[in-house]
C-alpha cells in the first residue's frame, strides 16, 4: 500500500510526468532530423529519444498507478521496471551491433548503466511491496526511483535537442590549453638584446 504521506507526492509527479512527455515530443519534433538519418550518430539520438520516453513513461505509470486505492504500486513497479531494464538492454545491443561502442559515447553508455541501476532497484523493492505489501519503506524508495527517472529523462532530452554541455573535465582541460597557450606567447622568441 501507498503510505498516505506520499499521496501529494505521486499526484505532482503524474502531472509532472505527463508534461513533461509532452514536451519531450516537441524536443523529439525539434530534433527529428538528427534522429530520422541513417547516419551512426543518428543511432545515438534514437536511444536519447528513447531513454527520455522510457523514463518518463516510469514515472507516469508507478505514479498514477499509485494512485489508485489498493495494492498497484508493486504490480506496477515490477512491470515497468522489467520493460525498462528490457530497453536498456536493447539499446546496448542496437549499439553493439552498429559498432558504435566507443570512447565518444562513453557519456551515454554512463546514462544507460544509470537507467538500468534505477529500474533494477525499482523491481527489486516493487518485488518487495508485493512480497510485503505494507512496506512503506519500499514504496519510498520507488518514489525516489520516480525522482530519478525524471533527472535522467530531462538529462536525456536536454541532450537530445543539443543543449549546452558544460562539464568538469572539459573545462579543466580548456583551462589547461588557455594557460599553456598564454605562457607560450609570454615567452621571448631568440635573443632580442641589441
């Protein structure tokens, strides 16, 4: 059963979910010719559209099934997680088989592995809840599943339509590259003495 206390919690996120699979459609509109080419790195973009979806449509369905007085929330958890960890595993092998597993999708290779962890947990404690259909320590721990599917849907989608990406590593070694240039052009060039 769903704890009273996070009622509120699973009608915000229902609403939250379905907005925001409304606006990973016009993102997918805005980035459909990136993901209609037959080029390899048009795979990539599928997948993102893909992961989003599937994030999304998690946290829609283990919210609005949580919704519903009686015991949905285990069932429901156990099934979306299950086709989701079947996604994962599609996507891996769709890149696999297009010898695209390399050092450059290394970032989105990460954000699979994360998804997959996250449905994992969420049929493991959906399992739970069926099992013991009174643990609200389960349920709670689904429903932060449900936060995670949203932070990996809109990483994915922010991804998809080609927003910014400023990252640790690439900066430090841009601060790098600009300091070792800068100490370059400061050195004297010869012997300059009249």
């Amino acid at each position: 059963m769903v704890p009273e206390s996070l009622h509120d919690f699973f009608v915000a996120c229902a609403s939250v979910a379905g907005a925001l699979i409304g606006l990973l459609f016009v993102a997918i509109s805005v980035a459909a010719d990136r993901i209609a080419r037959e080029e390899a790195q048009a795979q990539i973009h599928r997948i993102r559209a893909a992961a989003a979806l599937a994030a999304f449509i998690d946290a829609l369905a283990v919210s609005l099934f949580s919704l519903i007085p009686g015991q949905k929330v285990g069932p429901t958890a156990v099934a979306v997680a299950s086709s989701g960890i079947v996604f994962v595993a599609a996507a891996l092998l769709s890149l696999i088989r297009r010898h695209q597993m390399r050092w450059g999708i290394l970032p989105d290779i990460v954000f699979l592995l994360g998804l997959i962890v996250t449905f994992v947990v969420q049929l493991i404690n959906g399992a739970d809840v069926l099992a013991q259909p009174r643990n609200s320590g389960a349920v709670e721990t689904i429903a932060s599943m449900v936060i995670i599917c949203f932070l990996i849907g809109i990483a994915r989608a922010w991804e998809l339509i080609g927003g910014p990406s400023i990252g640790i590593t690439q900066e430090v070694r841009a601060l790098i590259r600009d300091h070792h240039r800068g100490t370059d052009e400061q050195e004297p060039r010869g012997d300059q003495t009249p």
